[in-house]
C-alpha cells in the first residue's frame, strides 16, 4: 500500500499509490487533494483551484492538514487528537484511510469513504 507516516509532506506534483496500481492519491498542482480510481477522480477536499499551495502535511498530532505557501490551513482531517502513531494508506479498494497504531491494531480515524470493491 502506498504509505504516508506521521510528520510527512506531500508537496504539489507528489502521490501514492496503492500496491495493485488502481488507487492513487495525489496533492495536484492546481492545489486540490484528489483520489484517482483506475485514472477517474473518486474524491477531491475541493472544486477550487488554487495557486498558493505548500502541500498537504501529516502533523505530529494526527490531524491532515492542507496548507498555503503562508502557512495558512485551507482544509483538515479533524484528527488532531490522535497524537504521532497516525499514518496514510492508500489502500487497493480504492479507500484512503488515516490509522492510528500499529499495522494489525491499528484503528481507522478518517477515511475518504471511497470503496471501489
């Protein structure tokens, strides 16, 4: 599965991807966060295009969060009471999930909701 750990950028240009190739994650240019199921958008935090994107940062505190070149937060996961055991998956049934723990017992605590199986 493609993986993002606690406390890691995805900057504009930048995606994951899922093992089996069919699901992709992706922090666009146009500053959207978008999911692609088999090359078609399933998901995207908004329909606006904007100019003045960072990138999208796992925090040290759970919460996902997409920000300005200013540091200005223009969308979030709402999981920031999680703490540092949060990380990304980009799973083969099309859904994008935020875990909290480890592997086995790790418990989902955002997800995009994007099932294609």
């Amino acid at each position: 599965m493609g993986k993002l750990d606690n406390d890691n950028w995805l900057y504009p240009g930048d995606s994951l991807t899922s093992d089996n190739g069919n699901n992709e994650f992706k922090m666009q240019e146009d500053g959207k966060i978008c999911i692609y199921w088999e090359g078609d958008c399933v998901w995207q935090n908004t329909e606006d295009q904007r100019d003045d994107i960072k990138g999208v940062h796992l925090q040290d505190d759970g919460n996902f969060v997409l920000y300005t070149h200013d540091d200005e937060a223009v969308w979030a996961s709402d999981t920031s009471d999680h703490g540092d055991g949060v990380y990304l998956a980009v799973q083969d049934d099309g859904n994008v999930v935020l875990y909290n723990g480890e592997d086995d017992d790790a418990e989902a605590v955002w997800a995009s909701n994007t099932c294609q199986e």
